[in-house]
C-alpha cells in the first residue's frame, strides 16, 4: 500500500450529483454517514442542471425522505452545510478550472463519477490536465466496458493519468454486507472452513432472481442483456469470495489478488452450458427494439480448476420478472454413506448451506433428521440466522462503498485484472448467445434453465425471509 491508498479524501466531488444514482443511494448514503459522524469533508456536486445550491439541498432532503431513512433534521442539517454545487459541462475544459479554483491542485479529492461510462475518459483527462489528480482517487460506477476489448480501452485510456491504486471501481455487490462479511464468515469459522472444497461440497448454486421486469429501463437494458448486467461483474464477484483462498494479509491487494487466483483458474464459458430466456411481453417495453434478442434471463455452468474446486460443478441463474427477489448463493454437500442402522440402508439427503445475500441477508444450514411418524423418511431441519436480527441493523452497501472510497480502502472495489479476467470467461457466451426461449412472467425462467441441472442437483426454491416478503 502506498501513502495515497491510506489518505483519507479531504473532499468529495461528486459528478452527476443531480441524477439518477444520487437521488437512490448516494445521499442516503451520505446522510447515513453523517449520523455515523463519518464524514468529515466538503461534498461538491457537479452536474450540467442549472439550479441552485439551495435547490440541490431539497432534492437531498427529498431524496433521503423519499428512502425511508428517519429523517433527524440535525444530521440533515450538518450535511447540508457541506454541500456546493458547480454547474458545468464535463466536456469543457472551462468547468475543470472553475474546478481548480475552488478545489486548489494540492488537496486529495474523491472524484465520484456518476455518470455514463462514455464519459469516464475525458473527465478524467481534463481532470488530469487540470493538475486535479496528483493525490486523488477516482471512482467509477459499472459498467467497466461491454466486452474484454472495450473494458481494456477503457482502462487504458484511465490509466494514462491515474495509477491502479487511484482507481476504485464499485460494484455495488461488493458493499452488501453478506458478500463484505464472505471472507470472515468462511475463515473464521472452523465448521464452514473445513467443509469448503471438493471434498466435502458437491455443487455450487448461485441464484439472483428478481420479480419485477425492466420497466423504464428498457433503452439501456435492451443494449446490455442479464449477462453484461448482473452476471460478469456481481455475480462472477460473488463467485470470487465464496471459492478464493484465505487472503495472506490486510491490504488490498491481498484480498484482490485472491479474487483474480480464482478468475485466473476458470476456462472461459462453454455455450452449451449456456442459457439464455426473455420473459413475455419484455418487446412492449419502452426503449425495446422489435424483436430483440437481448436475454433477461440467463442459466450458466462454470468450473473453477483448481485444488480446491475441481470437479465441483458451479450454476448460476439470474432473471428478471422471475416469482421472487432474492439473492443466494446455494452449497450442496456431497452425501454420507448408506446408513447401515437405517431399515434399507437409506442414504440421507445432502446438506446445504444457503447464504442469503437479498432480501434479509443470513445463513442457513440445512439437515436432516428421521421423521418421526415413518422411520423410512427423511425431515428438513433449517438452522436459520438472520443477520439483521443476531447482528444489527447492517451497514448499507452504498453507505459502506462511499466510506471505503473516502479512506482508501480499496478492498471493496473490483481490481482490472479481476475485471478482464471476467469478460474473458463469459467472452464465449457473448459471442455466441445461442437462441433466447420465451417465458412467462413470474415462473423461473424458461424450461431449458431446468435441462442445464439435469443430473445434477435441480434448481431449489430458494430460501425466502420469514415474513415472505421478498420486495
Ligand atoms: C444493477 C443492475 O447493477 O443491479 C440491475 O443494473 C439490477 O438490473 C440491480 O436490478 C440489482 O441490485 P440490487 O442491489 O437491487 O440487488
């Protein structure tokens, strides 16, 4: 780690303070900080809007209401009285030198680009001929190119005037706290340690499924599909921090490049393991081109060649207009022997281990016992944790990624290397997609997502919270 990786932000700027992004999570997040009293810097929002500073602070506070956040009009307050807004086109090297002025060249900025990523190149060009950079971070919001060549120029054009440790790419996966606490859970607990590998765990499931449709979405989705969307970048994170290896240290090159081991022992995907659905009705969206292609379900079959993981199949699933909203990552333990004190010498059914990571994040071990009405029969028996019920309301993810961006802890962000070794393992299914099969809105997915699992474990309902609310 070098002296800038460790220095915290003295200001934020925000570019594109008025859109989208911010009006969802980042002030919430802000705000959210503020009570923590873990913010301690100027925030300066950029944007091209023509409006106030005081207009700027309604939406603010418009924004957090809007959240449900309880609004404490003292936080509020403080962070209002951080806030200044600049307007200006990001294009125009004129808006960099009102920049200057108000940010001088010698402090350390959090540039935050909230913008599209066509943009990410000349901002920060003009940021670095500017002189804005020298002890600055910049992050950027997905997605990092649409395939592996893009992702490259990408990155070179931002490397050109930043170096690796002055960029933070977020994924916004990597702050919930299920995935933040992957590394902790799998290590520190001796019962989840030993169990994890090819010895013990037969197969890997990974579900995300949500149960509302691409609605005013549909001109960006239509270009992107589910597997740019969710699946080389969240879902191929996720991966990484359930099958990697402990980190050797605490720096943050340490979890990362335990992160990249992983990516760097998967061959690329095969297409015939690949299949991809849209739910019906997904061409009458908005923004949707006539008979679009574009997948909004995706089922995959990944391998990870290495002593740990060999020979253990890995599915993923992700969908949109699917029955339920949840998010979890699915363990299937190989079985026991035949049970010799069993009547017929039945065989048990295998356990599971179910991280939750949305909605209502927690852990779940599943057992078996003996029913006892029928000594031939098998029981499930769930031990469930949910973690905001044993650990506390949790850290939210843009909430917990802004302040790792503020101090530099860049643990949380994705690392290039990790980046194109992603693309290059999905590159095969972009290049060839294969057929997209129809489906109707609130089932699974279309029937070959089904075929894809034959003999293996079939896709299991997933584990929904309590209160069956799954939005
Ligand atoms: C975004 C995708 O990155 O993640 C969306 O673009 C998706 O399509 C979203 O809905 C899911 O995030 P979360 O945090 O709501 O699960």
């Amino acid at each position: 780690m070098g002296g800038l990786a460790e220095e915290t932000s003295q200001r934020l700027v925000i570019f594109g303070i008025t859109g989208d992004l911010a009006r969802k999570m980042t002030f919430r997040a802000l705000y959210r900080l503020e009570r923590r009293h873990l913010l301690d810097a100027p925030i300066l929002g950029v944007a091209s809007d023509d409006i106030t500073v005081e207009e700027l602070v309604n939406r603010a506070a418009e924004a957090i209401r809007h959240s449900g956040e309880p609004f404490d009009e003292a936080v509020f307050g403080r962070l209002a009285e951080r806030l200044s807004y600049l307007p200006g086109d990001v294009t125009d090297a004129a808006l960099y030198e009102q920049l200057a002025e108000q940010v001088g060249t010698d402090q350390s900025c959090l540039y935050y680009l909230e913008m599209p990523p066509s943009l990410f190149g000349p901002i920060v060009e003009h940021l670095g001929r500017a002189g804005l950079l020298q002890r600055s971070r910049v992050a950027v919001e997905k997605p990092f190119g649409h395939d592996l060549a893009s992702a490259r120029d990408l990155n070179t054009r931002m490397r050109a005037v930043l170096r690796e440790d002055q960029i933070l790419r977020v994924d916004h996966f990597l702050g919930k706290q299920p995935v933040a606490d992957l590394e902790c859970l799998r290590f520190a607990n001796t019962t989840l340690a030993e169990l994890w590998d090819r010895h013990s765990i037969a197969e890997i499931h990974i579900t995300m499924a949500e149960n509302f449709g691409v609605e005013e979405r549909g001109g960006f989705y239509d270009a992107v599909g589910a597997l740019r969307d969710v699946v080389q970048n969240h879902l191929l994170q996720v991966l990484a921090l359930v099958a990697m290896e402990p980190p050797v240290g605490a720096g943050d090159d340490d979890l990362n490049d335990k992160k990249a081991e992983v990516f760097r022992a998967m061959p690329a995907a095969e297409p015939v393991h690949y299949v991809r659905g849209q739910y019906c009705g997904y061409s009458e969206v908005p923004g949707v081109a006539d008979g679009s292609q574009t997948e909004t379900f995706v089922a995959l079959r990944l391998q990870i060649e290495n002593w740990r993981w060999a020979g253990v199949p890995i599915f993923l699933r992700a969908g949109k207009a699917l029955p339920e909203r949840v998010t979890e990552v699915r363990l299937f333990t190989r079985r026991v022997p035949a049970l010799a004190f069993m009547p017929h010498r039945e065989r048990a059914q295998r356990n599971q281990i179910v991280l939750r990571i949305d909605p209502d994040p927690g852990l779940r071990l599943q057992l078996v016992a003996q029913d006892d009405q029928n000594a031939q029969a098998w029981r499930d028996v769930h031990l469930d944790s949910s973690f905001a019920h044993d650990l506390g309301e949790p850290i939210q993810p843009y909430e917990r990624l802004l302040h790792a961006a503020i101090v530099g802890d860049r643990r949380l962000f994705a690392r290039e290397d990790s980046i194109e070794e992603t693309w290059r393992i999905v590159a095969p299914l972009l290049e060839h997609p294969g057929e997209v099969h129809p489906y109707e809105r609130g089932s699974w997915g279309p029937e070959a997502a089904q075929a894809l699992v034959r003999g293996h474990r079939s896709w299991q309902q997933p584990w929904l919270p309590a209160n069956g609310r799954s939005r």
